[in-house]
C-alpha cells in the first residue's frame, strides 16, 4: 500500500502509555508492515532494522511495542487492526478497478457506435466470417484464450466459496474477480484443501482469528505454515490474527 488511513483519536488511546521513543518505533513499524502488506519478521535484528534503531533504550522501545501490539505467528507477527485495513483497501481497489473497465468499456462502445466500416460492401462471405469485427465481439468473446474464457477460469471458485468460514467473506464479487486474475482454478484442489486443514488443526483459526477472504487470496495463505497448538500436536501447511485487548490499534 502505497498510502493507508489514519485514525488520530483510535491511535491515540491505544498509545497514551508510550512513551515518544516507544511511539517512533511503533510508527516505524506499522508504516512497514502497512507498505508490504505482510506481517512483520520474527528476528529481532531485522525488527531493529526496520525501526533504525542502535542503541540499548531505542531496542527495547522495540522489543515492548512489538510484545503490546503484535501477535506472534509462525509466519511472522501479525496486528489484526492493520489486517482488516488491508483487506478494506483491497476490496475498494478492485472496486475502483472495475468501475474504470466498465466506464472504458461504455466508452468503446460509444465511440464504435459513430465509426463506419471499412470493409467493401463486395468482399466475399467467407472472409467476413475468417476475419469478424472485432467490434461486434462481447467483452468475454474477445478475451477467450484458446477455447477457455474468463468465465471458464473460475469453475472451481464455488467449491472453494462454499468451504470458507462464513463470517469472513467481505465481498464474493472481488473475491470471484482476484481468483480469475490469479488463475487459481488450477490449484483449487490444493487450496480446498488447505482450509479444511486449517478449520481442523490450526489453533488460530480455532480462536477465531481467521483472515477475510480477500486477504486469504491476495497473501496466498496457502502456501504459509498451520499454526499449531502450545502442545504442538500438529504441525500441517499459518494464519490467524491476533487477539486485542479493548482500546488496542
């Protein structure tokens, strides 16, 4: 995300407590974390690093923020209020994605309606149909690759749908418009696959602490580690968020 909303009076309660070394170091990470849309590494040094940070009193700023704000995972450490920002901002760039197709699809339409045709009035019927108006075609007609169109690149999208929690599905539409993007009916098996695993075993999810769809899609949860209990039962392909106390960004 190159920029991302900020909310002065919900960021000022959470961080009444802070002191200005603690808040410079928490700014510093978020504005990380929000950038790469990825949760923050496990390693101490790179957290250092990603804070500018050298001495002993600026690393321990650090050590405290990350503790009070962040959620440890085996992928990483994650905020669960910087997660459900990311997932609205995607779901409104896809938004803003489709309006601009559709306005410059009505644009197209509007001005081929006002282009006269060019081909002879005489040229045989055999080379109309070899060479059709490509003006004539619909959207889903002129992105047909082979004898697969975009519609037939999401075959798989229901069964998967259907297996995620209900309860985290912001928006089927964006989510349907990012599977066909990713091509992701190819490996739909595998991703099935993972949530069922994940409902099953990973203790995150058990929490309740579950991603909204769209980010699940656009992080590729798939490919990330389960979470597994403090027991360490079981250890299967991460997700999951983290848990805040009331007041907390």
């Amino acid at each position: 995300m190159h920029w991302f909303k900020h909310y002065p009076g919900d960021y000022l309660t959470a961080t009444l407590r802070l002191t200005m070394q603690e808040d410079g170091a928490y700014r510093r990470l978020i504005d990380e974390y929000y950038s790469t849309e990825k949760p923050l590494p496990l390693d101490k040094v790179e957290l250092y690093l990603i804070a500018r940070v050298v001495s002993d009193a600026d690393k321990a700023a650090v050590d405290k923020v990350v503790v009070r704000y962040f959620a440890r995972t085996q992928h990483g450490y994650i905020n669960r209020r910087i997660e459900e920002e990311i997932a609205k901002a995607n779901k409104q760039a896809d938004t803003n994605r489709r309006i601009a197709v559709e306005r410059e699809a009505k644009r197209n339409k509007h001005e081929c309606k006002d282009e006269p045709l060019h081909e002879p009035l005489h040229e045989p019927l055999h080379e109309m149909a070899t060479y059709p108006d490509s003006r004539l075609q619909t959207l889903d007609s002129r992105h047909k690759t082979g004898s697969k169109t975009l519609v037939e690149s999401a075959l798989r999208f229901d069964a998967f749908w259907a297996e995620y929690p209900k309860g985290h599905k912001s928006s089927k539409k964006s989510a349907l418009e990012k599977w066909k993007r990713k091509s992701l009916d190819s490996m739909a098996e595998k991703i099935v696959a993972d949530i069922k695993a994940r409902k099953a075993n990973d203790s995150r999810w058990a929490e309740g602490f579950i991603p909204d769809v769209l980010t699940y899609i656009n992080q590729e949860r798939w490919t990330g580690d389960i979470s597994s209990d403090s027991h360490g039962k079981k250890s299967v392909p991460r997700s999951g968020f983290t848990k805040h106390k009331a007041g907390e960004f």
